[in-house]
C-alpha cells in the first residue's frame, strides 16, 4: 500500500520519511569489506563510506547501527574492537551516536552502519534535479579504487597511500553544508559506479546531458601509473561496460582515462549540480572543490570532452 509519507522511496542516496510539518527522517545502510588493513582505520573510513549517502541527501545524521560480518576463525575479539573503536571516534567527529548494532558469522570480513538522521521536507537534495546551466563540481579527486587495489596486490603499501586514507576519513558534512548554502539543485556521492555512473543516475531519462571537462577533473597521485601496469578493480571495468552506450568520449580517448573514470569509490566526495552564481559560496569556503563541467539541455547523456 503506498504511502504518502515516503518523500524518496528506494533509487536515491537515502529514503526520506515525512515525520511531521516539514520534518522528515533520512535513513540509508552501506555495508563494506576492508580497504585498508588497520582495523581501527577501517572502522572509520566505513562509518564515513555510511555516513556519506545522509549529507548526499543535505540531511543531518543523528544516530547509527553497526552491522559486523565476521569470520570468527581468521580474527580474533581485539580485531572487532579495533574497528568498533575507529567507528565511534569517527561517529564522535560527526556528533552521531552509535545506538546499537548486529554481528553475524560471515565468511568474510565485513563491517557498515545503518544511519538515520533528518532532513527539512524542502531541502532535499536529490540526484536528478540539475537545471541546463548549472555548474558541476566534485569534492574528492579520483582513483580510491584502483589505489585501494593496488594496495591489495601489494604494489603500493599503507604509508604511501596516506593521503587517500586521509581523503576516504574525510567527512562529506561541510561539502553538503556548502551545497545547501550554494542552492544545489541536485546531489550525490560517488561511490561504487565511479564518477561516470553517478553521473549517469544523475542524468538519465532527463532532458539534460552532462558536459563533463576530462583536463579539469581531478585524479589522485600514481592513478595512472597503476592502471598503465594494469591495476584496476573489477568494478571499474563492469561499470564502463555499463556505461559505453551512454556516455561519448573523445576520439582516441583512451581505455585506462576511461577506467578512472569509471573507478568505484569508497567514501568518495559528493557531485554536486549548482547554479553558476553560487560558485562564490565554494569558492569562499574553505572545502576542496573541483568544478568538473555544466549542464546542458539534452536527453539524459554524458558527454567528455
Ligand atoms: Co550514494
Ligand atoms: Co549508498
């Protein structure tokens, strides 16, 4: 039975339910396998991965459940509260309380967070809503995935990859503060369809087409040495093959430029559809920002040029 009270149902970064007046909950759950092999740092960077589909929304996180998958033969209880520690120093930093949780014996290791928190019913973010003439702009560069992986192969280790595990602790709430105060007319984060595939959900069956600039959008140290030696995650090439029909690229652009693009994200930034006057906001704050491409009148493409 349908019912008036959901304001985004299932499809968009969180679902929306109106509590009452202009009050409504966000909640959403990611659940993921490790990325680094501190525990303690894993725990954080998935309570950031969580967290992150609530300010995709413009919503304010409240409180959180943890959800532990655990092979209780491969690691011991220390392991469980090295990874319970990072979450709450992190759910500490976005002043959200961990309310209760579940673990159950898995096969693999795995650990994520349902979040719930509130929203204004007017102040919604959602994915679809860019207007022609809107500015494009992410907030974290690319290439999570494939360094990620190429930690797991051991072709990079935990140290040189300090300013990724920086950039995958680093919360999304002042970024989607910025949206808000810029008047964003849509949002979302990037995460496992990488910066094309995001896009995608943000442009199809629309009448708008993304322009996306390749020579402004940002890609983290070493990228592109790790893909040339053949480094990238089996997701990066499924969501290009998702994607070939629904995007053009330049003539002889080639494959591994595509990979970046499609490279999935843990804890990526947010993509963000704002009106050309609001840049200043960004541009006076104090977020990293990238302003990636604009929006144009279309049929719900991605061009990159
Ligand atoms: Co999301
Ligand atoms: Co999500």
């Amino acid at each position: 039975m349908p019912d008036d009270n959901v304001i985004v149902g299932p499809g968009d970064d969180a679902g929306v339910y109106l509590l009452y007046a202009d009050t409504a909950l966000v909640e959403t759950v990611d659940v993921i396998t490790p990325v680094v092999d501190d525990p303690f740092t894993f725990g954080a960077i998935s309570v950031t991965n969580s967290l992150s589909d609530i300010y995709a929304m413009g919503g304010t996180p409240l409180t959180a459940m943890a959800i532990l998958g655990f092979p209780s033969c491969d690691y011991g209880p220390e392991v469980i509260k090295e990874i319970l520690h990072g979450a709450v120093k992190k759910l500490g930093e976005a002043e959200v309380v961990l309310i209760g949780g579940h673990s159950i014996e898995d096969q693999e290791l795995k650990f994520g967070l349902s979040v719930t928190g509130v929203i204004k019913k007017d102040r919604i973010l959602r994915t679809q809503g860019a207007v022609p003439g809107d500015i494009l702009i992410i907030t974290k560069p690319l290439g999570i995935g494939i360094l990620t992986t190429a930690l797991k192969g051991r072709k990079i280790s935990e140290d040189e990859l300090k300013e990724v595990i920086e950039l995958m602790l680093t919360l999304n709430d002042r970024a989607s503060k910025s949206a808000l105060d810029a008047n964003a007319h849509a949002m979302t984060d990037i995460t496992g369809f990488g910066l094309l595939g995001h896009a995608y959900n943000m442009v199809k069956d629309s009448a708008v087409d993304f322009n996306l600039s390749f020579d402004s959008i940002p890609i983290l140290p070493r990228v592109m040495d790790m893909i040339d030696s053949g480094i990238a995650p089996e997701g990066a090439y499924n969501n290009l093959k998702f994607l070939k029909e629904k995007v053009s690229f330049p003539e002889r652009f080639s494959e591994e430029n595509q990979l970046v693009l499609t490279d999935p994200q843990t804890s990526g930034g947010l993509l963000i559809s704002i009106p050309e006057e609001s840049l200043i906001i960004f541009e006076k704050g104090s977020i990293p920002f990238y302003v990636i491409g604009k929006v144009e009148k279309g049929k719900g493409r991605i061009k990159v040029s």
